[in-house]
C-alpha cells in the first residue's frame, strides 16, 4: 500500500515538475507575431498593442540563431 501511495506521489511530481519545464522553455524562446500585409505581399511583425481580428493571416515564427548551424548547413525535411 505504501508503495503504491509513493508512486502516486512521485508520479504527480515528475508530472508537475515537466509541466513546468516545458512551460518556462517555451516562455523564454525569442517568439515573434507576424501578420499578412496586403500592401507589400508578405507577412509583417505585429507591433505590442496591435489588435488581431478573425479572419486575419498570423503566423507565429520563432527566430533561430544560425551562426551555431554546421558549416554544410542543415536540411529541412518531413521528419
């Protein structure tokens, strides 16, 4: 009985302990708006503030750092 209270216990820890690394990771990426621009065909950050309405054409993009990419560059695939 006292095993299974421990596993239970220990269980809901690493569960809550993941849940909040995962959060706190994905918080502290370098995240950026864009929305469609129909002025200049194409996508354009959106400014704090900004109000997003249905029907508009938002991506959210995260910005990679590519000087830490190999020398032969990496290949973007289906996987």
């Amino acid at each position: 009985m006292i095993v299974a209270v421990t596993s239970i216990i220990t269980f809901i820890i690493g569960l809550c302990l993941g849940f909040f690394i995962v959060t706190k990771s994905f918080d502290n990426q370098d995240w950026t708006m864009l929305r469609w621009n129909k002025g200049c065909l194409g996508y354009r950050a959106v400014s704090f503030g900004s109000r997003l309405m249905r029907g508009d054409k938002v991506i959210m993009a995260l910005h990679l750092d590519t000087a830490s990419f190999p020398d032969e560059g990496v290949t973007y695939d289906v996987d």
